[in-house]
C-alpha cells in the first residue's frame, strides 16, 4: 500500500476513481497501440495476420474462394464466379489459328473433315520494355562553286537539349517516381538492368528540369482550381536532408489541394517547410468558395476569410468512433456502435443518391440526411456529458461537438462532399513514395528539389 494516504474517506474515493480512469485510459491505449502495430489498418474488421505476413499472402487474401467440390465436380460447380471483363478493344491483337494434325482431319467413315465453326479466347500478353536509341543524323550541306559557309539541317527541338533523354524516357521517369512510387535509385537498377548506364545524379537532374518546363502549365492549372465550387485539402510529413539552417531530423510538409471541373479534376501538390496557417492562406489566396478539410487548425485563418465557407470531413469523425470501437469489450455493443451505425446511415444515402444531379441530392439529403443528423445530435448532446473527454469514446464525441457545424453543412447543396476522401486519394501516392524515398534531399541554390 502507498505511504502517506489522506485519511478523509471522501478524498480517497477521489483519488481511487482518478487512478481507475487513469488506468482506463492506459488500458485503451495499449489496446490501440496494438492494433496499429499489429493489426489491418483498413477500418474493416481485423486480421489476426501482420501486416509483413499480409504483403506475402497478397495473392491468398484477394483471391476469390474455390469450392473444393466444385474443382472436383466440374460439370456441375456449386459457385459461379463474376463474368470476366473484355479486354479494350484498341489493343492490337495478334491472331494465331489453330487446327487440326493433318492425321486427325480424316473421319473414322473416310471423308475428310471441314472446318464448320470457331470458338475464339483471348490472352493477354506484356511485352517488355523495349529499350533502342534514336539515331539523330544530321546533314552538312556545302557548296561546291563557292566558299559559302556550310548549313546543317536542323533536328527537332527536345525537352531537354544537349540531353540523351527522350521524351518517352522523361515520360516514363516522371511516371514510375511521382505515380508508382518507385525511387530513383531503383528506377537506376532497372536501366542498369537493360545494360544501360546512368547515375541517378543524372536522373535527378532530369526530374527537375522537366519540373521547370512544367512550370507554366501547373500556373495554368491554379487557375481552375481557384474557380472551382469546393477544394479539397490536406497535407503530410515529408523529410529533408540539410536543409540550410534546419535540423535533418525537422519535418518538412507536402501540401495538396483538389478541385476543377468534374471531367477534369485539378491536383496540386505545394513543398513548404511550415505548416502554419499562412501556407493554405498564401495557396488559396482570392478563392471564393467552399473548403473540405480535416479538423487542423491551420486552415482557421483560410475559413475565416470573407467569402470562404469551411466543410468537416465525416471520415475523420467516423474514424474517431472506428477507434473507439476497437476498445470495447469484445462480442459487446457499446456507444460508439450507435454513432456509426448513424454515420453508416449518412454513408448509404449518398450512395444512393449518387447517380442523381445537384438538385436531386440535395433534395434527397434534405429529406433524408436531417433526420438522421438530427438524431446524432441529439445522441451526441445526450451521451457527452456522460462520458470521460480522456478516453476513445469520449475524444470521439468531443470531435463530433466540436466540428458539427462544419459537418452537417454539406446538405446545403448537392455539389458538396461529404467528407474529403478526394484529398486523401490524390496524396496517396506521395505518400506511398515518400515510403520508398526515406528522405529528399536539399534544394539546390536555384530553389529546385528532385526526391530521390
């Protein structure tokens, strides 16, 4: 027993249930630690498999099930599996006829068999990349009769002049390192692997002088973006190497922002070093329109410029619940199964109202969503104060009260998201790179940066 405990009773009933919410608290958080470490990082029920054996067992996890029967029985299968899709038709095909041994096209009566029919299946083939190089030759042309200078032919202008890179190979660079992920050393592995030679200094280089020819038209794109109705933004860690004046351990931060017409969507993608609130205020600068981020304060001076209307993400607030849900007792319905069944609720309306235009959704949200968000609120205002703010349910609750005015405001129009999935989707592969990358190097003295 602990020394020097108060003798007043009421004060050690205090101090006990202050120790036992403590413990609570210890106790979720170790359960969701676990969960992060160990578990799936989908929102969908949990694997009892870790995620390294999980990136081995890829094929067994998407694999669609075989009936053990139905593969012994296959007359009569007891599982029917989804239709295949066609291939595209633009692909060029390659037509191989196959036919009969000259021996099998005689009939047991005599008579030579004829062709009455076809059954065609198509295969889908991969060439591998083919690597040549292009040839450029260039005439000298001189005059005989007098000592007029020569002339030689001109050659297109490229990319990159004095350069060997085509644009094919620009194209593919900017494409593995900045839409697969994959980073210049390896890229470098996989020339190397063709027999060609070239340094990933080299590639670099590259990479960020197609980022200067690309200027003009990523000013060209801002344009849309700042004339679309709702942006979405967020932004994530990025890590830089001898930064001038800054620490190698200091974060730096990848800012996007999405939006532009449905048929041509906008993405952006802007370094900074902060992430104080003058970054999305300075990116954003003159737009007029509705904004969809997450919780992050850093955007409070942007939603609170005069014509600029803030969005809540309901993704974050249903993750908030998800987590909650993971501390419960197991096989047991808790609270934060009320909140998301609700949210679900939300979720499933707009899927059916997908298919609608602007005025049908919003119609729809007005006579289906509000009694459903009424109904969470009223939960909400309810179950609050009748939960701790330091445990799982309690921070998710407090998230909810604190962000429900810019959540329920996406049922004002029908053009408004729900949540901001669309930012979320468009950084995703910076971020699945910056796990190949580790780090990006420092800029250089003319400001340019190329992410190795």
């Amino acid at each position: 027993m602990p020394e020097n405990l108060p003798d007043d009773p009421e004060l050690l009933k205090q101090m006990l249930a202050k120790m036992q919410s403590r413990v609570g608290f210890l106790e979720e958080e170790n359960v969701l630690l676990r969960q992060r470490l160990f578990g799936r990082k989908s929102e969908q029920a949990a694997d009892p498999a870790t995620p390294q054996l999980a990136l081995f067992n890829e094929a067994e996890s998407v694999v669609e099930p075989i009936d053990e029967a139905a593969e012994e029985e296959a007359v009569a299968p007891t599982q029917r599996r989804g239709k295949r899709k066609p291939l595209p038709a633009d692909l060029p095909r390659i037509e191989i006829i196959h036919e009969l041994p000259e021996h099998e096209l005689t009939c047991a009566c005599g008579c030579r068999k004829h062709a009455i029919g076809e059954e065609v299946s198509e295969q889908l083939e991969i060439v591998p990349m083919q690597i040549r190089v292009i040839k450029h030759v260039r005439k000298v042309y001189g005059c005989r009769a007098c000592e007029t200078a020569p002339v030689t032919a001109d050659k297109p202008a490229q990319l990159i002049e004095k350069s060997m890179a085509s644009p094919s190979v620009l194209a593919m660079l900017l494409t593995t390192k900045y839409v697969d992920g994959l980073p210049l050393y390896r890229f470098e592995k996989v020339l190397g692997r063709h027999g060609i030679d070239i340094p990933r200094q080299t590639l670099a280089r590259w990479v960020i002088q197609c980022g200067e020819h690309l200027q003009p038209l990523l000013n060209l794109m801002r344009d849309p973006l700042l004339e679309s109705r709702v942006i979405h933004c967020d932004e994530t860690r990025v890590q830089v190497l001898k930064e001038q004046d800054r620490e190698p351990s200091s974060q730096s931060w990848m800012w996007v922002q999405t939006g532009g017409p449905p048929d041509k969507p906008v993405i952006l993608f802007d370094y900074s070093t902060s992430r104080a609130q003058e970054v999305p205020t300075r990116l954003l600068d003159g737009y007029r329109g509705y904004v969809m981020t997450d919780d992050y304060a850093g955007y409070n001076a942007l939603g609170a410029q005069e014509g600029v209307e803030r969005l809540g993400c309901w993704a974050h607030a249903r993750r908030k619940f998800v987590e909650a849900q993971k501390v419960q007792p197991k096989g047991k319905t808790g609270r934060a199964d009320i909140a998301l069944n609700l949210i679900n609720k939300l979720y499933g309306i707009e899927r059916n109202l997908q298919a609608g235009n602007d005025g049908e959704r919003k119609t729809g949200r007005h006579a289906h969503s509000l009694p459903v968000l009424a109904q969470l609120k009223s939960w909400m205002e309810k179950t609050q104060p009748q939960v701790t703010a330091q445990n799982a349910l309690g921070k998710a609750i407090s998230y909810l009260a604190s962000n429900w005015n810019k959540l329920e405001r996406y049922v004002e129009e029908g053009y408004l998201p729900i949540d901001n999935n669309a930012a979320e989707r468009a950084i995703r592969p910076f971020v699945i790179g910056r796990k190949n990358w580790l780090f990006s190097p420092p800029k250089r003295c003319d400001g340019q940066r190329s992410t190795l």
